[in-house]
C-alpha cells in the first residue's frame, strides 16, 4: 500500500474529512526539552523560577494548557477538537533541562497529537520568553510524540 498525504486532494490542500469516522476515545502524549544555561540557576528555588511575571513553570502549564485548546487556529487545516481533558507537567531535571509532558485527551473522529505537540511547544516558548531576560542562551531541544492511542494507528507505549 502507498502512503499519501492526508491533507492534499487533486493536488491542492485539504481538510480531511472525518465525516464517516467513528467516534473514539483518543489520548497523545508530547514532550519538549528546554536547557537552561548555567546562569539561570541561581533563580531557581524549590523547583521553580520565579520572576516578576509570576512563576516560570506554573505559567508555562496554563499557556500549555492554552495551546493545545486553540491548535486548530494556529495550525492549518487542524480540526476544531472538543478536548475532555490536557495536562502539562514541568519537570526541572540535572544540569538545568526542563521537560515539559503535555496530555491530550478526547473523544472524536481525529487524533489529539496535534494539540498534544502544540501544548508541549507552546509551554517550552513560555519558559523561553519568561527566562529570556536572564539570558538568551536557553535552547528549546526537542519536541516529539510519545503516544498516541484511539485511531487506527496507535504508537508509544
């Protein structure tokens, strides 16, 4: 079987249509690894950064949570998802790298990965813009897709 490209359709983009498709319960998992350099250690206390914007991580949950509710507007030909349910977890681990584990959860016709990446990206940007004052050198690594359940191709554990 040849794959193709959901989103093309005599050669011009396309929304998918999922008219036809069984409603499902549908989870994906995203990650997104921050480094902080080494100057930003000293305002850490007890696992968070706190600035005169409010705490770094707590904000970085709530924008988290913010992105992955407004994914069909910022990413293209995204459906609009009535999610049940997104979590963002912030985690400072050795050498100052903060991962971000952001959950989508809901019950449709398409897949949450989408909106599960974009809370994990939009959280990461977060930590970036909130810590960029002490210093521009934190690096936004890796974003990537852990799990994906309820379609018709599942992946992760």
């Amino acid at each position: 079987m040849t794959k193709k490209f959901t989103h093309i359709a005599d050669d011009s983009p396309s929304m998918v249509d999922v008219g036809e498709k069984e409603i499902t319960k549908r989870t994906a998992i995203a990650q997104s690894f921050v480094q902080l350099p080494d100057e930003m250690a000293e305002h850490i206390q007890d696992g968070e950064i706190k600035t005169l914007k409010g705490p770094v991580f707590h904000t970085a949950i709530i924008a988290g949570i913010q992105g992955a509710k407004r994914t069909f507007e910022l990413i293209p030909l995204c459906h609009q998802l009535n999610l049940n349910k997104v979590s963002v977890d912030i985690q400072l681990k050795d050498n100052l790298l903060v991962e971000i584990i952001c959950e989508a959860r809901c019950s449709g016709k398409t897949g949450v990965e989408m909106e599960a990446l974009t809370g994990a990206s939009v959280a990461a940007l977060t930590v970036y813009d909130m810590c960029k004052a002490f210093s521009h050198n934190i690096v936004i690594k890796e974003t990537k897709l852990l799990k994906k359940t309820g379609g018709k191709s599942d992946i992760g554990q």
